[in-house]
C-alpha cells in the first residue's frame, strides 16, 4: 500500500470524514484487522478566512514539503477551497496532489454531464481552480448562484459549516439553489464545499449531486491500493 499525506483543517468536521472514510473503505478490501498509513497535517482554518493568497501557497507549500519528506507518496488536499494553491505547489514538490477536480470530473464525465452547477463559498464558486479544471480537461460548463444568493452561500459555508452547524435553513437554501440552476440548464450539481456532503447526507434532490468529498475519497483510497 501506498502512503497518503493528507492537509486537513480547512475544516477539521470535514477532515474527519476524509479520515474515517479512507480507512473504512481500504479496510474493506485488504480486512478489517488492517488499515492504511496515513500522515495528517492539519492547519488552522484561520489562514484561509484572512484570504491572502500569498500566506496561503506559502503555507500550503511548507506542509507539502514536509509530508513528502516524511514519506508521503501523495497528498490529498481535504477540502476543495485550498485547492487553489494547486498550481503554486505542485511544481515544486516531487508526488502528485491527488485533485479534487479531477474527481469530480471523472465522475460527471462517466454520468455524460455536461454543464454543472456549483455550490460553496466564494473563492471556490468565483475562482478558477474547480470550473477551469473541468472545462478544459472535460469540456463542461460551470455556473454558479447569481445576485445575493451568491453571499448567501458564502455565509452559509463559512459562518455555519465550517464550524459544525448544519441547520434547517441551510439545507433548504442549497435544495431551492439546485431547483434554480436546473432551470438555467444544469443537469448536475457540483457540492464545491466539504461540508455540503454532511449538510446534505441522505437527501434527494431534482439533479444528481456530485458529492465532492465522497469522490475525492475514492481517487485517495485507488490510489493507496495501487500496486
């Protein structure tokens, strides 16, 4: 088995289901007496909440540097917002960030997706780290809430997910935001924050929703068991 350098913390509820999920499924194929060795480093939510790009790559970078010398084959960024640090760290480290992209690309290519919808704060919805990613390496178009709904999500994630409460209102803002982008011509919806997951755990919806969280999980548990 392969060893998986994980950057948590961004939030830790989240980093808590990468954890648990990871070594729940790759028990599940070489047994439950085992488990896969995983490295965690977890940092404080505080970094990404200043939103100083250059802080944050410089951070990024330092832990990266630091699960590669300490014996990482790979690292799994457990959140999707941090990924923008994705093009600023990669270069300079030796073992590939499994992206969460890709994931998520993989998976609505395989359901033939062709425009998405994407909910979480808004450096993920706003930037380009998640939509670029799936526009040039799988063709798909992106949109995102408009006007205030915009703010909204914002608040919802950063106010209240990331710190653990996942209430009423939230849940039926994001169900009535996947309504809307299925009018605008979405046929599937992108759940762009780590959290949104657990807010949305066991819920049907009017689109199918690419949970971004379950996806990135199941690239880091293959890649653990690649020979």
């Amino acid at each position: 088995m392969k060893t998986l350098g994980l950057i948590g913390g961004t939030s830790w509820h989240a980093t808590v289901e990468y954890y648990t999920q990871i070594n729940q499924k790759v028990s599940e194929v070489i047994g439950k007496q085992a488990n896969p060795e995983l490295l965690i480093y977890s940092i404080n939510i505080e970094l990404m909440r200043e939103q100083n790009k250059e802080k944050i790559n410089s951070k990024y970078l330092e832990v990266s540097k630091k699960l590669q010398e300490a014996g990482a084959d790979a690292i799994i960024i457990c959140a999707n917002t941090p990924h923008m640090v994705y093009d600023y760290v990669q270069p300079k480290i030796d073992i590939p960030i499994l992206h969460i992209g890709t994931a998520t690309g993989k998976s609505a290519q395989a359901s033939k997706m062709k425009t998405l919808g994407l909910l979480g704060n808004k450096p993920t919805m706003t930037g380009d780290f998640i939509s670029s990613k799936l526009k040039n390496d799988y063709g798909m178009e992106v949109i995102i809430p408009e006007g205030e709904s915009l703010d909204k999500s914002h608040y919802y994630v950063s106010k209240e997910l990331t710190q653990g409460t996942f209430s009423d209102e939230a849940k039926s803002f994001y169900l009535n935001q996947i309504k809307e982008m299925k009018k605008r011509g979405a046929d599937g919806i992108i759940l762009g924050c780590t959290e949104l997951p657990i807010l949305l755990k066991g819920i049907d919806s009017e689109l199918p929703m690419l949970r971004t969280t379950d996806l990135h999980i199941e690239m880091a548990v293959e890649f653990i068991l690649e020979n």
